[in-house]
C-alpha cells in the first residue's frame, strides 16, 4: 500500500473497498518514506519534517492494518540523525499501534537511498534506536547478494515485519529494473528455504518496479505495460514456482549467499 496513492479525504472509502474485497494488507510505504532526503523523490529537505511527515503517516495508515510500515535511512553518513529519527518514529508507531520495518537497499545503485545495505547492518541502526516497535522488512532484490544472507535470515528472523520479493535481472539497467521470481539470477529458492525455516509466516509482497517511462526510461520490455490482471497471474504463477522449488535443507548444509 502506497500513500501517495491514498487520495485525501478519500481514506474512509478505501477502507471500505479494503475490506469488501477480502485482501489482507501488507507492507506501506509512507508519502515521505526515508529520514534523510531522497535525490530521487519529491519531499522536505529537513530531515526533522521527514520524521514528522513519517510520523503523520503512521497514524493515516494504521486503520489499514499493515504488516509494517517500510522506512528507508535516506542516502549520507548522517548516522546520529538516522538513529535520533528512529526512535522517534518507533515512539509513534507504538502509540499508532502499528510496527516499522526499516529497509536496507542493495549497495549497487543504492548511493541514492541508503546507508544500510544488509541485515546486520540494519540491526546494528535498531539496537541503537532501542524501540520494540521497529523491525525490517526484508527485500529479496536489494539482499539476495549480501554476504551470508542466509545465515542472517536465521539469526534475525524475530525483526522482519515484512518481506519483499522480486528478481534480479542479468543485466540489471538499475534500481526500477525488476523481474518476477525465477527470471533472474538471485537464489530465491534459497532465500524462500531459509525464511520458510526461520518460521515466516506473514505475507510474501511482490514488489516490481520496471520502468515505462514514469521515472525516465522508457524500456520496450516494461512489466508495467503488461495489463494489470495478465501481470497478477503471471507474478502469482512465477512466485509459486520458485516456492515450490526453495531449498528445505538444514542450515548447517546451504552455502552463504555470494558477495
């Protein structure tokens, strides 16, 4: 659920619709989604207005009943302001009633949106925030190239409020370059393995970017010409192959995730 496609003044009437259709909610992303500013995003220069804009956010969503409500760092080395912006926001969210995942991004192209690109480097932001009501929503595109993600999904399995899944295409043009899973070369039968054995039950979110042309790349092969409904099926039926397919051995016996 993105906000920025929430009308305002139209919210009750989502609702509604939300819940008429049966769907359940997974990850939201707020209208100001990261605490430092974004190259790559319309938003407050302050990072103080960005906590407060998130803030606002949480409330607004949290009729919705979202899994988490994603948070990204912003690009920079501003490391006091990130974890300062945490705790605040993981203060309001524990009185919104709704928890926070904090995304790392994948270090290949991520100079623009983060300063975490892995698990552990995102736990290590979380337990100086100190807040219960922040955690990480894994995403298998920016992860599945960490070094021992694997083992890391088994050590942190207790944070994650939400999980993300796409592919990493080949030839990668760039961070709205997605493809659905088993037509890339990340290991998500492994990375599916691992989190089913670490005991994730939530929602499995498939999240493709591919860029038609809204964010300055028209690509012929744009997932999102693809016609809403054909898409769905296509993303269901790709995502329930490579499920099928995850590795059930035990952790001991699976090899690292590559560098």
């Amino acid at each position: 659920m993105w906000e920025i496609k929430l009308p305002y003044g139209g919210d009750s009437e989502a609702l509604e619709q939300l819940e008429a259709s049966g769907l359940g909610s997974a990850a939201a992303v707020p209208a100001v989604p990261s605490i430092l500013p974004l190259p790559l995003m319309e938003g407050p220069e302050e990072p103080q207005q960005r906590i407060e804009a998130i803030c606002v956010s949480l409330h607004r969503l949290a009729p919705f009943r979202p899994s988490g409500v994603v948070c990204l760092t912003g690009p920079g080395d501003d490391r006091d302001t990130v974890v300062e912006g945490l705790q605040t926001i993981g203060d309001e969210a524990a009185h919104a009633g709704v928890r926070v995942g904090l995304e790392p991004v994948n270090r290949v192209g991520g100079e623009d949106w983060t300063m975490i690109s892995s698990l552990s480097e995102a736990v290590e932001l979380l337990e100086d925030a100190d807040r219960p009501a922040l955690g990480i929503q894994f995403d298998s595109w920016h992860l599945w190239n960490t070094s021992e993600v694997v083992a890391d999904i088994a050590t942190y399995a207790d944070l994650l409020v939400g999980v993300h899944i796409a592919d990493w295409s080949g030839e990668t043009r760039g961070w709205c370059d997605r493809v659905l899973p088993g037509e890339g070369v990340a290991d998500l039968p492994e990375i599916l393995g691992a989190l089913d054995r670490a005991g994730w039950d939530g929602y499995y979110d498939l999240e493709i970017f591919s860029d038609n042309g809204t964010f300055g790349n028209a690509w012929p092969d744009s997932l999102w010409n693809v016609p809403t409904e054909e898409l769905v099926r296509r993303g269901k039926d790709a995502f329930e192959r490579v499920w099928d397919a995850r590795i059930r051995t035990p952790l001991d016996q699976v090899s690292p995730g590559v560098v």
